[in-house]
C-alpha cells in the first residue's frame, strides 16, 4: 500500500488489492478480468480504485437495484 504524506493512495495495483481481499495473485487478475473487480487501465498498469473496492464489499450481499 502507497502512503502520501497522511493519505492512503487512491489505488492499489492488482495485487494490493487481492492481498487486502485474501486472494491469490492469479484469482485477483482473473477476477479483474472478469470485471467483478473494478479496475482502470493507465497504458500496461491496471489500478483498482480504493473507492470502488471498498463500494464493492459494502455492497456485497445486498439485493441488487432492479
């Protein structure tokens, strides 16, 4: 994880990200392939954004919105 100053950053790379969900590196760049994980893509690198990672799990099991 990448601090700034007192600021976590904004994204973690694929494998921050699964190291925060319990995955394993391949399980984490599968399911951001699969687009369960929310990414972005800057040229080669893929970032998860904190924002939305953390939306997903508040989310999770909630009924979805018809």
């Amino acid at each position: 994880m990448v601090f700034y100053g007192n600021k976590e950053s904004l994204v973690l790379d694929v494998p921050e990200a699964g190291k925060l969900l319990n995955l394993s590196r391949a399980t984490t760049y599968a399911l951001v392939n699969q687009g369960v994980i929310p990414s972005i893509r800057f040229g080669k690198r893929i970032v998860v954004p904190r924002k939305a990672l953390e939306e997903l799990l508040a989310s999770a099991g909630r009924p979805k919105e018809s």
